[in-house]
C-alpha cells in the first residue's frame, strides 16, 4: 500500500490519542532541576538521585552548530550523529577530501583533525533568577520600557555571572516568559574530529528514509575535547553498555531539544499554519531546489553545497510534518478542547483569571506579527541576503556599534558574555565559496523583491537599479569580507574604519541597519514582550492547574526526556523496535543498490565478518524533538544504550503536542555502533577507548535506587 | 568564472539591446497568412511565394499534448522532439518497458506501437472572421453580455465550419482581441510511435543543460500518422536535407509558439512579476520537490513521476528565466518607454485615442484578477486538486451539463466542435497510478488550505474535516473514474447518473461546481472581456503605427518566424553557432560521466563508427517560445535542416520582449539526426524514408525565388 496512505490513516488514528495529560504518558522535556520523580515513581517505580542527574547533565553535550552529545570516556571524548558532526566535517573538507562522502578516521591522536569554529557546552550549573528579572520589569511599564528593563537585568547577570565563575553563562527564559533560569557552561573551543563514518552509511536511505522507520544507519561521529593543546580529562562521562536497551526497558535522553510551541494559544497556531509554516516552506524549497540545480551542475559543486542542502531538506521534510498536524481538524481540536478548558478553569479561579486576558493579549501580538512578518523576516531577519558575506557583514558593523555602548542596553547576541563565542563564529577559518553565495543571494534577492514588491523603497536601494543576479554578483565580487584576516582587522579597527569601507557588503549592511534595527525595535516592543507577558500568565495557571507538574516548552538547553523501548502498530501490523545490522543489506538490496540505498564500499566488504544479527537502530516512546539529534539513551544505570538520531514520521507533530501511539524517537544502538567501529574499520582505539569507560567512570559511583 | 555571475552580466548587456521595433531584427512569430514579406525582401532579399507558404504550413503539424512537429515522408511520418514525444512515451510505458528511458524502434511498420491518446493537427485553412465576431458584440453591451455575445457566435461559427468541412474548426483570438481568425485542422487520432533514443541522449545534460548552450542532444523522436489503419498519404511533407543548415545562413521556423506577453502593458507586466510568477514558481517548486521525494523512494516510483517531473522541472527553470526579466529594470524600463511612446502617439493621434483609456482599462481589469487570483486558479483552474482522478470526474460532470445546452451557451472548451477532441483525452487508456495521484493530490490540498485560509467555506467543506493527505486517501480509494470503462459507461448515463453516483471525486466535483462555476463566469466578466476589449484597441494603434508591420502573441497556433543560423558573444568569447557529435563525448568525460552526464549505452559502443565532426546543435537567431518545441528548421527551399529543441538562457525573456544580441534558438542538425539514426541506432529504415522525401517532396515544386 502507498505510504501516503498509511500516513493519512496514521494521523487519523494517532489525532485520537493525542492528550495534554502527563501522568499517563512518556511526556516532556523536563528540566534537570525540576525533573519528573512523581511520574517515574509512578509509571516504572525509578528514583533518580541528586548523584544521577548531576552525572547526566555533566555528561550531556551541546553542539552549538545545533545538536547534542555526550563525554563518552574520560579522555574528551565525545560521542554525537554524523549529521550534528556534518557541519563541521564539511568545513573540514576540500575540493580534494570531502570528508562526509569519504568519512574520516585519526588511527592515533596525533591525527586528529582540529576543527573550525566549533563550540561545544557543558551545563555545569543552574540558577533560578526569576524575581531578579521580574523585578526589574515593573508592572506599570510600558512594553517598550519593560523589554528594554529586561534586557539590561539579564545582560547584566550574564556579565556578573561570567566574571564571578568564567563559564559562559546564559539567562534561559523558560514557559515562554514564566521562568528565567542562569545557565552556567563550561565551553570547549578546542574540538578535534576523531572518526566519521561514511555519508553512505551515516545518512543510508537518504531524503527517503529520513524521518522513517525501520532504519539501519551509523549516524555517528566522534569528537575530541582539548584543553591546553591535551584531551581534556572528564569527571563524568558515560558507561557504554555492551548489551544496550532491551525491549521494553526504561531508557532517557539527556539532549537538546531546539523548540517546542506546545504552550501555544490557538490562535498563535494558527497563525503557524496559516502564515509562519507556509512562508517557511515557500523559502525551504525555493533553496532546496536553487542548491540541487547548483548541485547538478558538477561534483565539486554538489560538495560544496551537500551540507546546507542536507539541512534544508531536513528542515522541510519536519516542517512538511509539522504542517500536516497543524492543518489537522481533529488535531487543533485537541488544543481548541485544552484551551477551553483552561479558558473555563479560569473563569472560576481567581488565581487562574489572568490567563482568559493573556490568550488575547497573545491574539493581539500574533496579529502585530502578522503585519510584520516578512519585512522583519527578510531584513532584520536576514532571510532577503541569504549569502554569509551578508551575515559577516552586519556582524561586523554591529559589534563594532554595540560594544560601543554599555553592556546593559546591547543588543542580546552582543552582551559582554557572549562575545567570546559570537567571535568564534564570526573569525571562522571555514571555507566561503562565491559562486554558491552568488546564487544563494541572488535567490534570496528575487524573493526579496517578491514579498515586499519591487517598489519597495529598501528593495529599490538594495537592488540600485540592477537585477537580483547582477546585483547579488556586484556584492559578492566587491567585498573582502569572505577573508578572515580582513575581518579581523576591520573588527579591531572600530567603527570608524567599517563607517568609511568602500566594501560592497558593508555599505549594503550599513545603508540598511536603520531600517532593519528600527523592525527589530518594534519586534521586541510590539511582539517579542507582549508575547512573554502574555505566556508567563498562562505559564502560572497551568503551573497552579497541574500542581507543578509541567515543563517548558524547548529552547535548545539541556532536557531529560523518558520513555520505554517500544515498537508501534501500522496499519494493523506489528512494527518491531530493532533492526539489525543484516537489514542494511537488504533494504539495499530491495532498492537494487542504487543511492541513497548504495551501502558504502567498507560495508559490502566488511559483510562476512559482520555478526548480522547485531541491533542497528532502535526505537523508544522518549519525548524528544530537532536538536536533539546526537543525544545519549541511557539505562537507569545510566549506561550508554543508543544515540538519538530522529524521530519517525508520526513523532513529527510533536511540535505541538506529544503522542506515543505511534510517534517514537529514532536511535543507533550501543551493539551496533560497536561492531562497526571494531570490525568493518578497525577503529579499535576508539572501541577500546568506550569499553574502558566502563571501568573509569564516575558514573557507575552514582547509580539511582531503582 | 561561475555561471551565474556570467548570467548577470549577459543579462545587463542584453537590456541594452532590447527593442520593440522589428523592422531591423529577426523579431516575429508571423501568421502564414499575414507573413513578414516586407522585412523578409528588405533583410534577406526573400520573397515566399504563395505555394511555399502553403506547402510549409501544411508540412507543419502540431501536438496537441503540447508542442510542435513536422511530416518528413509522404506516408505520414511526423518528426518531433523526445520531450514533446515523452508524454505520449511516459502513457505507453510500463513497470517492465520504460520508453522513455530506454528508447523505442520499430523495425517494421507493423511493430509501430499506437499511442493512446495523442492528437495531431495540421492546419489546412484560415478565414478572417473578425467582423463576423465583432458584429454580435454591440458598443453598448455591457461586458457580461458582450461576453456571452461572443462566446455565442464563435461556437456557432466553428460549429458552421465543422459541419460543412469535416474539419477541427477553432476561432483563434488574436491580437489579445484585436482579431478573430477561424483555422481548420485535419486532425490525425491514430498516431504510432516509430522511434525514440534513450533519455540519456535525448535530454543529455538534463536540468543543468537545460536552456544553456552549447549542446549536445538528439532530442528526436518519430512517429507516424495513420488513416484507416494504413499509414496516410500526404501531399505536404518536408525534405530532409543532407548537408544542413550553414553558418549565416537564413533559416525558417514553422510551429506553434505557446504564449507571449509583448503586448502587455506594463501593469500587467507589473502584475505578472509581482503575483503571477512568483505564485506559480511556489506552486512548480512544491510540485518539484513532491516529485522529486515520491520517485526518490524506488525507481519504479521514479518512473511514475519522470514525465511529469521533466515538464515541471522545465517550467520552473524557464519562469525563473522570466521572472528574471521582469525583475530587471533594465528591461521593465524597456517596456516603460515603449508605453510612453504609444500614449504619446494617442495624446496626438485621434485614431490612436483609444489607446490611452485601453491602457487604463487594462489596469482596471488586472486588479479585479488580483482580487480573485487564488480563488480563481484553485477552485476554477483547478490547481488546488492536482489529481487526473478530479480533472477526469469534472470533465465528466460538466460534459453532461453543457452538451444539455444549445451550442451558442456552452463554455468553450464544451461546444460542439470541440466533442470529439475532448473525448478523445477524457477516454484516454493511459496508466493512472493511484500511489502518485494520492500525494499529488494531498500536496495540493495543502496548498489550497494554505492559500485560501483553513477556514474558508470551500476549504472546509472539501476537508470534510479531515486532514488534506487523509483527505486525499479518501478521495482517490473511492472513486472508480481512472477506470476508463467506468468512465465511459457515466459519460453515457449522462447527468442523471452522474448526480446520483456515490463516487467520491464525483461527489466532490458536483460540490465544488457551483462555486467553480461562479468563479468563471466572475473571471470571464470581469477580467478576459475587459482585457480582450482594451487590447483590441491597444492592438489597433499598434497596427497603425506600425503600418500593418505587427505580428500577434503566440497562442499555440501556427507561426512562422525566421532568423540567421549565428553564433553570439559572452563575456567576449564568441561562442560557435555549432556542436559536434564528438563533443558530446567530451561533454560526458568533463562530467566525470554522471547522470545526467552519462552516455547511453548505445553511444559508447558506436563512437568508433560515427564521424566525430558531425554538426550536432546549432543556435539561430529565430523568434521561438515554449511550444515551438519540435519545429522544423528549414532553409530558403523548404528543405528540412534542423529541429527546434530549446532556447537558451539568454533567451528566457523574450515572453515579454525580443532580443538576437545573445539570445537563440537551439535546434538538433539534421545532418547530426541522420549519423545516429544509421550508425548507433541502424534505423536505416527510417534514414532511408527520410532521405527518399528528397525525390517526392511537392515542397520542390514550390521553390521560393530569391
């Protein structure tokens, strides 16, 4: 039967079981200081300790190219997906060496392959400073001053936190505006790529299989943290387990979900599904289709775009999902039904009452945004100039502006904390290839002139007179900004020097800031404040309405989900958890070997030696989302069983609400990931290097009561 | 240099160039019976006699499934191209014989393979019945009546002609409406498929090449018109000629351009570029990736979809091309000073006066399509049901309704003289494959939910309350009319049987059809007869100014233009008019042989045998547009020199404006046609019928003097 098919009755089936109910399901994405211990006494009898989640959280990862990981040895090593790594491997690669087509292996230390511009993070700890912010944002301030209040207090205790501590630190706004909580990292810049499978068998099944299952992919890649120019020593780090999840068992997920909107008002998804979802995807596939045509063009080509065209399609296929859901009747049903009985707790609740005037007040945002949204999406946003020499650009010139002025009243990306890292970024050494630029700006010029029409006054500036593809080849070709000495330099230079470039780019980014801060300005005045208002009422009544028992939506920081090893029903038929590593061969074989379905060369040799039957890809009812991708799956002993690299096709709704009838998140299994690494590459360094952990780490010291 | 940095600066140089004035280019898509005799004397000392028009329109034939052809034997063998020849190739195909990618030869007449549903005209006659037009349309009619008036006596003529010559009877509407001519066809339904080369040669260089030059393609394919059961005997048929065409030399095209907009005013221009293109670039986008995702999954599914992907990929890259133009000043201020020029000419001219309320007129109209663009294109158009199970269940529904009319109220395409075509695609036994309609289908539905708003009546009622891709299962698993014996016996049952069936597109269609109906009477009313009216006066100060010199917009009807075989200038390297056979194989080896760079099979093992030196591609500076796809080339005598496959990128504007500074026209060879025929393919059989035409042809006897 078509799939199409069994989708469409999937949906249907699944909208019916939908609930915003947690204490009879895997839910949430929960906060490691506020963690579920009422429901996972409850559903599986299990007591985390103080121990045990200090351990986790210690030993989870965060990619700040977007993703998660994990120490897997006590030596820095770091365990992630090949498509978190990809980012990096890509900036790696050359015309000569594409490192995500061939893989890549260090057989020793000395080799290993210090990458770009990476960042990766470790919450060390967390601080609730709710009423330091709240009290800084009076109630009789307008929304204006209330942003602006709000800004400078969390600038500030960033600043006052970084200084105290050294570890980056982050001011988290959590339920949407009804908690903030100080993140404090430990940051890793020194990030050294130890081994990569091939794209082949990393991403097996390709823009096809993604977000599908059964799967049989290798979606892993290894890091290395140093410090000093030496591996880092790790206290916590997590225990591989040989023989990984079993069926049924209790397994979690310490990652990084990027973002949920499942707090959202009705009306606020609607507006998803009628404008923001639709927008996207109008934009995903123009780019989509504008990097394949650049693509086919020629291998080399193709390989400079192969990372930005795979997150694209990436991106599309979720959205896709996403849309589906929020175009579903009977699922907006479920959130109207939810809605209406908050809006009906509330009306009998004096302690509930604010939440009837901030699902309007979210209305009347919702409805500024609308006004707003592609002026602010293509010029502030930067969706208009879709070319890194824009990007780098506008960095410059506002760095140079901002830091000019005191901490407090900057813009959030250039508060004090966090300049470290936005340099990072912005002085990478990572490859910037004109020709890919030029058709991507002029793409995104085209689209520019679309959506705000040709008479616009900025698009009639920014094109001065010229077509989107003749102006897009002047910007590229007249600026230096793609050279990283030169960005330097102008970023030390100061202001004056970027004010008096005659730089193509930077005279592009300076005739257009006035314009693009003032939509930022009525952004966070007219949007961003109202919204956070609005949602830190709502957040407080469903806090008082599940008695504590809610987490926050996500926003790409550390959360602990949970969840049982688990197949699904389709279509009346059983979809067991486990696929093994034999199944590789033949889903190849069903699809006559032809890409994406081509094994690599490694693994047609390596068949014989394999042990077939070995656990490749798993699946699990755990409650996660995009971002999560890299993250551990642990045992209750906390034992590494699998890594997080996808959710299947009915998880792809969970943007808005969780089911786990049929929704399950998508894992590489330990066994699997072992018998690879020990016998189609002979990295047995690396798997020496994970079974050792199981005698060192600290982990083992903190095992939770069952 | 990357390409698209050369694409913008060849398109600046070329803005310059543009003009509206023919008398000193090779600008023109001419009527046969009002043909450029004037410029034709003056620039290339030509004088067509009547006998050579005749003999070459008649020579001419057209595809209805879209494109253009020739008759190249006096026992009705057509030569065509391999991507106008694809859709009948794509219908004759199967899971086991892919046609169109493994390529099709008949050895004998009797293993010629008839397609299903493919109809071919020839147009043998044409009377001017403008005044018969006009004079059922009162000055004073309001325009829904005069709409009514019109449409009433054109059915009634071409139903007159019908009757009394046997023949396809259509009245054309020229001029946007400045004059009506009346063409008759002698229509061919039995028409077998000859041969046809692989895909791989066919369309070598696939999307990339697509539009670009140089070229390496032998985009041919033959088939045969039958009568009786017995090849035809026709009397106008082309000869082929051995040695091609020269560089320089003059050359003529005789088919059947699709549509331009030279006429257009510049709001409406403007509203192309703002609505109307990028609109349908969304849609071709989503439609692409749809495409792309669904055949990715198996090669089976590939070849599904491989047709209609090829048409869509097609027009995607050429209304890029377009919009390109619109997007450039440069050229909008081209057509900006044209307009100028006429409003002058009307401000002076009291015959011209009316040219300036027209202009106005025309505004007034564009903004009445703006309102209902959407509505009109989904509900009436039909794009928001991208299914054949919805177009066949609507024709089905409509024909019962209309065929109960007198003749003078029908819509158009239901009038009498136009049953038996329109019969002959509704009953078509080409494949419906349920899997690809259902995701088509459910992604427009989509579409239609994000356009017109989850809410709208429409939306609502179609949904059923159920998600657009459950929705679509729905539909699709419960109607029997891709079943064609089915939809026979309904059309039969006429409208009784079709309001009482249960079929559910049936039930949906008679739903929609009031509404659809509404919407077309609304856009008949509102937008084609004012704009008919107004460029009718358009038109006319148009003819007056230019002394009769003025050829119409295309409107796939008959044309005859001409040009120079020439090489052009980028980025001051002259680019030859000419390819050779041998480049093709360099071509494959620059692209490490990769699909789409990757000769078939057949080409590898013949490379020994073929002269490397033969002409293969030339370029010529004749006035073509999508649906000249297939025309002959010919020389001063009617000789048959080359087949049009493809314009370059260069090319891409002339929708709206004319340009030979770099823009061409790119055909095969036939000099190329011939080497392949008898050295890859051994089809000497049809080599020998083409060549024998050199003794038969009455093109012979009608030389034009010099």
């Amino acid at each position: 039967m078509p799939r199409s098919i069994f989708f469409a009755t999937a949906l249907a089936t699944l909208a019916q079981c939908f609930s915003m109910n947690t204490a009879h399901s895997d839910e949430g994405m929960w906060l490691f200081n506020n963690p579920p211990r009422k429901i996972l006494k409850e559903r599986y009898d299990f007591e985390p300790t103080d121990q045990w989640l200090e351990h986790v959280q210690q030993s989870a990862v965060r990619f700040n190219s977007g993703g998660s990981g994990s120490f897997v040895s006590g030596d820095g090593l770091v365990m992630t997906n090949h498509h978190v790594g990809a980012d990096a491997l890509q900036k790696l690669s050359t015309a000569e060496h594409d490192l995500i087509a061939e893989g890549f292996h260090a057989k020793t230390r000395d080799k290993e392959f210090k990458c770009v511009d990476l960042e990766l993070n470790v919450l060390m700890e967390i601080d609730d400073v709710t009423k330091e912010v709240n009290a800084a944002v009076k109630p009789e301030m307008p929304a204006a001053e209330a942003q602006k209040a709000r800004r400078a207090v969390m600038n500030d205790i960033e600043k006052a936190s970084l200084d105290k501590t050294g570890l980056r630190s982050d001011v988290v706004t959590l339920y949407q505006g009804g908690q903030y909580h100080l993140y404090r990292y430990k940051k890793y810049t020194d990030v050294r790529l130890v081994f990569a499978p091939e794209k082949a068998i990393a991403f097996f099944g390709g823009d096809p299989d993604n977000f599908e299952y059964p799967r049989y992919d290798l979606d892993v890649c290894f890091f290395r943290v140093y410090e000093n120019d030496k591996p880092a020593k790790i206290k916590h780090f997590l225990t591989w387990s040989e023989a990984g999840a079993k069926d049924n068992e209790l397994v979690f997920v310490a990652g990084h979900p990027g973002r949920t909107d499942r707090l959202n008002t009705v009306d606020h998804l609607e507006f998803f599904r009628d404008k923001t979802f639709p927008s996207q995807l109008n934009t995903l596939r123009r780019r989509e289709v504008t990097l394949k045509t650049f693509g086919d063009r020629s291998l080399e080509n193709a390989r400079r775009a192969q990372d930005d065209y795979f997150g694209i399609t990436n991106s599309r296929k979720a959205r896709l999902g996403g849309l589906a859901g929020l175009q579903d009747p009977s699922i907006m049903n479920v959130k109207r039904e939810d809605e209406a009985k908050l809006l009906k707790a509330a009306s009998s609740n004096p302690k509930l009452k604010d939440a009837k005037s901030a699902v309007d007040e979210v209305e009347a945002a919702v409805n500024q945004w609308r006004e707003m949204y592609f002026e602010f999406g293509l010029l502030e946003g930067g969706s208009g100039f879709n070319a890194q020499h824009f990007h780098i650009a506008r960095t410059l010139l506002r760095l140079a502006e901002e830091t000019g002025k005191p901490n407090a009243d900057r813009l959030r990306e250039y508060r004090e904390s966090n300049l470290e890292s936005l340099k990072q970024e912005l002085f990478s050494e990572a490859p910037v290839y004109d020709d890919l630029e030029i058709v991507k700006l002029s793409d995104s010029l085209s689209q520019l002139t679309e959506l705000l029409g040709a008479e616009h006054p900025a698009v009639v500036a920014v094109l001065d007179g010229k077509s989107p593809r003749e102006r897009a080849a002047i910007l590229i070709q007249g600026t230096k900004v793609a050279d990283v000495a030169t960005r330097k330099s102008l970023a030390e230079g100061g202001l004056k020097g970027i004010e008096d470039s005659n730089d193509a780019m930077l005279r592009l980014v300076r005739m257009l800031d006035p314009q693009a801060r003032k939509l930022r300005k009525q952004y966070e005045e007219k949007v961003e404040e109202p919204l956070r208002q609005a949602y830190a009422k709502i957040a407080q009544a469903r806090f008082v309405m599940s008695e504590g028992d809610v987490y926050p939506d996500a926003t790409f920081t550390l959360r602990l989900a949970f969840g049982q090893v688990k197949g699904f029903k389709e279509q009346g038929k059983e979809v067991p958890p486990w696929t093994t590593i034999g199944g590789a061969y033949e889903h190849a074989a069903a699809h006559r070997n032809i890409d994406p379905f081509q094994l690599p060369e490694s693994w047609i040799k390596s068949k014989d030696k394999l042990n077939l039957q070995t656990p490749f890809n798993f699946v699990s009812t755990a409650d996660i989302i995009g971002g999560n991708s890299g993250s551990p799956v642990i045992n209750r002993d906390a034992e590494l069983v699998g890594i997080i690299f996808d959710g299947n096709i009915q998880s792809l709704v969970l943007d808005f609400v969780y089911t786990d009838e049929q929704g399950r998140a998508v894992s590489v299994h330990s066994a699997g990931i072992m018998e690879a690494l020990r016998k189609v590459y002979k990295a047995d360094e690396v798997a020496d290097e994970l079974q050792a952990s199981r005698k060192r780490s600290a982990g083992r010291a903190s095992r939770a009561t069952r």
